[in-house]
C-alpha cells in the first residue's frame, strides 16, 4: 500500500506539475503514490529501469511516468517524462512536503497522570510530538524525542536519546536501546546536472510487538511504501536497516550489519555480525548468514550460507575453503624452477 495523498488529483493536474506528455485519459483519479509491485487501481507509479519490465508489465497502477519507449499495460496511464525518476522526485517533494515545526512538548509523569495514563513515565527532559499516542506501561527516559503522529504500544522502554521521527507505528513490549533512531530519511538521491537531488522518503516504519532494537541502530523510513519489522525481530547495535526493507518474524540480526534498500529478510532468519545484505534481494525463511557474509543474490532455501563473495551453501563454502588451503600449500612447496614438490598434500 502506498502513501496516500492529502486530496485526490487527476492524472491531467500531475503531469501537468512535472512537464509530462500524457498518453491516455487526463481525467483518471490519483488518490496515493506507490511502487510498481505494490501499486493498486487508483495510485501512481514510476519505471526508469529496464530490468523491471516484467514488473511494469504486469503492475495494477492506474498511472505511470515512464520514458516514451516503455511498454504500459493498456488500462494504465502513460505519463511520458526523459527522467522517471527525477520526475517522481519532483512530485513527492510537492505532495508531501517537509514541516518545519515539531510542536513539541515536555510532559512529566504527573502531566500523563492528569490525561488518565497513570502507568506511562516521560521523564522530563524528553519531548513528544502532536497527535502522539503512548501506550500504558511505556518508559521513556531522559533525552528521547517522538516525533508528531507516532503510535507506540503498551510496556515499551525506549532508553536514553532514542530518536522517533514522524508517523512511526511501534507495537507492545518493545525495547530501544541508547541512541536508536527509528524513521530517518532513507538514502534516497537522484542524479541531475547540477548535482545529487534528494528524493523525499515518505514512507514511514511499522515496527511489530516484542520487538529489541540496538544502540545507534538505525532503521530508515520507506520511500514511499513503509519499513517493516515483524513481531520478535531482535536487532543488534550499530546495524543499519536502509528504506523499504522487510524483516520478517523472529529474526535475528547481529552488531554491524547492513541490509540495503528494499531487501527482504525471512522469517526466523540469524544475521551473523558485520554481513551484508545487497539491495532488492530476498532471503527465504530459515536462513542462517555467517558473519562476515556478503548476500549478493536471493537466497532461495533454508540452510547455513558464508562467505565474502557471492554466496553458496555452508557445506559448498567449506568445500572451496579446503581446496584454497591445498592451492596456498602446493604453492609454498613449488621451487623457484615451477618444480612443483608438494607431497601428501589433502
């Protein structure tokens, strides 16, 4: 599901604010922006990549702004722009634009008390944002600042400057380490002439129950569709959750780790220490990555998976382990000459 907007558009009015040539009718309603994968009747998309064609060709959007060779299914909109991306970048920033304000406030325990929330402390060095709801139960110590809109669940601890940022969704009896920050802009850019132009991220992160999250970990908010983490997700510190990505139930991820933009993680997976997760992959449920591990492509089945290239299976990887052993062994015993010496080697 996408990000709806604050009123419904038609297509006419929007190409109209990106300088775009519209093939087919002006007057099909926009109500939310969203991906090609996730986008439904009445939203709008964007395709600037050749390789997602399939996508594109298969998507329910009801609009797209796409380069003037692309291949729309007949039902969609074609809104025709040279630059896709830097077209839909445009869009977000003036659909959803940044507020300056934060409208704050420092709410003590006896503040909440009065509100009929006896059993949430806010210590009284952090602030709250507007339209924000805490559930019973919650602590929040000192120097934690909640953005506006943001729901957190019953007996929550959020430790020392945790940082929430606008719209975050947090479920019950999760726990946030010293320094966490949940809901900073992804790493979104787009190339121009001039320089890098930054791609408003207006997605949000939903974040399910029992779920612990590291000191200094940061959690990115989506793009346009949300970050997910599943129901007893447990994060180490300083990992870092770029935007869009998806980790399912009771997964497990260790110190240093980094998962890129739009991967999907499994559910009951165990991320080992300072792997890394390449982006728009997914990994299957069940799945252990050995520390250290680079993840270039999806991961299919079940199993134990290492190494710092590509990977291949646990057994596979210790295979090709012993075969480098022997090669570093029979070079070691080869003379000068190329005379190879080795004897008894494995």
């Amino acid at each position: 599901m996408g990000r709806s907007l604050a009123s419904p558009e038609s297509v006419g009015a929007l190409a109209a604010r990106i300088g775009a040539e519209i093939r087919g009718d002006a007057n099909t309603q926009i109500v939310s922006v969203a991906s090609l994968t996730g986008a439904s009747i009445g939203e709008l998309s964007f395709f600037s990549d050749k390789k997602f064609a399939s996508v594109l060709a298969s998507t329910n959007a009801s609009a797209v702004i796409a380069p003037a060779i692309a291949k729309l299914p007949e039902r969609c909109v074609h809104l025709v722009h040279a630059n896709p991306h830097q077209a839909f970048a445009t869009l977000l920033a003036q659909l959803f634009p940044e507020t300056a304000d934060f409208n704050g406030a420092t709410l003590s325990s006896e503040v909440l008390a009065k509100m009929g929330l006896n059993r949430v402390f806010i210590h009284n060095s952090s602030t709250v944002g507007a339209k924000s709801c805490i559930g019973e139960g919650t602590v929040i110590h000192a120097g934690v600042r909640i953005g506006n809109n943001v729901r957190i669940g019953a007996d929550c601890v959020l430790y020392p400057n945790v940082v929430v940022r606008d719209g975050v969704v947090i479920g019950d009896r999760c726990i946030f380490q010293p320094g966490a920050v949940i809901g900073s802009d992804g790493f979104g850019f787009q190339p121009t002439a001039s320089g890098w132009m930054k791609v408003p991220q207006v997605g949000t992160v939903i974040i399910g129950n029992d779920v612990e999250i590291g000191a200094n970990t940061s959690i990115d908010r989506g793009a346009i569709e949300d970050t997910v983490i599943g129901d007893g997700v447990k994060i180490d510190n300083l990992v870092q959750i770029a935007h869009n990505v998806r980790i399912g139930e009771h997964t497990a991820i260790a110190g240093c780790a980094g998962v890129a933009g739009s991967a999907i993680i499994g559910k009951r997976c165990m991320i080992g220490g300072a792997a890394r997760i390449i982006g728009h992959l997914e990994i299957a449920d069940d799945v252990i990555v050995s520390g250290g591990t680079l993840v270039a492509d999806s991961i299919r089945e079940k199993g134990r998976y290492t190494g710092v290239f590509p990977t291949t299976s646990h057994r596979d990887w210790m295979r090709l382990a012993a075969g480098l052993r022997r090669s570093v062994r029979a070079a070691r015993n080869t003379n000068q000459d190329g005379k190879d010496e080795t004897v008894g080697t494995e």
